[in-house]
C-alpha cells in the first residue's frame, strides 16, 4: 500500500471538510473487482488497485445539507476536532 499524502496544513477545530474518492465528490464510487464472472457490475471486492480517498477542507456553513439535498454530506471537525480520519466502508 502506498503511504498516505498529508496535507501540509494541520486540522484544526471548527473545520468544515468534504470527502473525495479519486480526486471527486461527485458520483465518486470505488471501483471494486469481483473475481466471479456474473457479468454484473460488482458492488463488493477488493478495491481496484490505484484509487485514492481523501479530504478537502471547505469554507461553508458546517449545517448538514437537507437528506433530499443533491450536494454531497459535509464533515465536520468539532470544536475539539484536531484529525480526520479516512476509510472505506459500506455506502449507505
């Protein structure tokens, strides 16, 4: 596995953050490999090789967006927020 990139600016509290999949936050799925042969678009597998998941901190209201909103979710540090972590787990 390659060694996470750290942004050279530290997190602070108070923070509003996006996350992205591949350099987007927009219809940004992970592509995953599934070794069966259904001839279906896999939805669970082992991550194709060469994704990246990361964050970018945003200058916005840190407000939830409404649950029938297009945007995506926004993150958001806390006022004891001093990290963020990234991961991948099931969507939903």
């Amino acid at each position: 596995m390659a060694d996470p990139v750290l942004d050279p600016l530290p997190t602070q509290p108070d923070q509003a953050f996006i996350g992205l999949v591949n350099g987007s936050n927009v219809q940004a799925p992970i592509a995953v490999r599934c070794f069966a042969q259904t001839g279906v678009v896999p939805t669970t597998g082992h991550p194709v090789a060469g994704q990246t998941v990361s964050v970018a901190r945003i200058a916005t209201d840190p407000s939830p967006p409404p649950v029938d909103s297009p945007l995506p979710p926004v993150g958001f540090t806390g006022s004891a927020g001093r990290a963020v972590a990234v991961g991948f787990g099931p969507a939903g």
